[in-house]
C-alpha cells in the first residue's frame, strides 16, 4: 500500500444489530398498547398503595390524638409517609396525590404545632381527601373542580392550624 492509497475501513461485525428486524407497523402499536396496559396495571396497583397509606394516616393520627407516650413516633411516621407520597404521586400519574401530600408534609415541617389537636384533624382530613379524591378517580386537581375544592379546603384548614 502506497502512501498516497486511502485506506479502506470495514465496520467492524456487530452481531446484536444483524438480527434486529426492521419493525413492522402492526408490531409498534401492539409494543405501544402493552406499554399501556402496563401503565394502567401500574396505576391500579399505585391506587392500592395509597388508598393503604391514607388509612395508615388516619390510624396514626388516632394514635397521636390518643396516646401522648406514642406521639411523636406517630408524628414522624406521618411526616415520612407525607414525604414519599410528595414524591411518588407524579411518578404514578397521581398529581392530586402529590399535592394533598406536600400540603401535609409542609405542615408536619413545624414539629412544635404537630400535637395540637386541630392539626392532628387535618392530618385526618388529608387521609380522608386521598381516599376521596381516589374513589372519584381523580388524578389531576386542574381537570377537576371537586378536587380543586378539595384542595382549596385543605390549605384553608392547615392556614388555620399552623396559625395556632
């Protein structure tokens, strides 16, 4: 080979991409619908998760309402589980989850005002507004007025409590 010769370069063999096929039409909506039917499955299972976490909430709310040696625990509990909600509900398609659990998490933020009874209420009424706005099928508060209501109502009722 002289030095003025260009060189010719072969692609090296690359095994994985001589079996791929070229996909088919058909094939990518079928791909598409089990993508999802895999989302849908998701969601249910997620509807089931926190459905069990706002009753954990309201259970825990009765502890800390009832039990002064058991308080704090309970309290922390709460805020952990206002935590995880906060991050996960967006993940799941669940907007409406992840507000209600901000607006509980920053108001379990001021430990001092946690044991008042008027804020152990609206830990309760967060539980209750999960499971309701769960049952309506509600994902999103900004397609939907009852949840914005719902919404609206909770803030009102933290403003309250993290006034006292």
């Amino acid at each position: 080979m002289t030095a003025n010769a260009a060189a010719i370069v072969r692609p090296s063999f690359n095994r994985a991409r001589s079996k791929v096929t070229p996909m088919a039409a058909g094939d990518f909506k079928r791909l598409l619908d089990m993508a999802d039917a895999s989302a849908a499955r998701l969601g249910d299972a997620y509807q089931d998760t926190v459905r069990q976490s706002a009753d954990r909430l309201a259970k825990l709310a009765g502890i800390a309402r009832r039990n002064e040696a058991d308080r704090a625990a309970a309290l922390d509990e709460i805020s952990d589980m206002a935590f995880e909600l906060r991050g996960e509900g967006g993940s799941f398609g669940f907007d409406v989850v992840s507000q209600v659990a901000d607006s509980l998490y920053r108001m379990m933020s001021v430990p001092s005002r946690a044991a008042s009874p008027l804020v152990i209420s609206v830990i309760e009424m967060h539980a209750l507004a999960l499971n309701s706005l769960l049952a309506g099928g509600v994902r999103s508060a900004t397609d939907d007025a009852v949840a914005a209501q719902i919404l609206a109502a909770l803030a009102a009722a933290k403003t309250k409590a993290e006034a006292i």
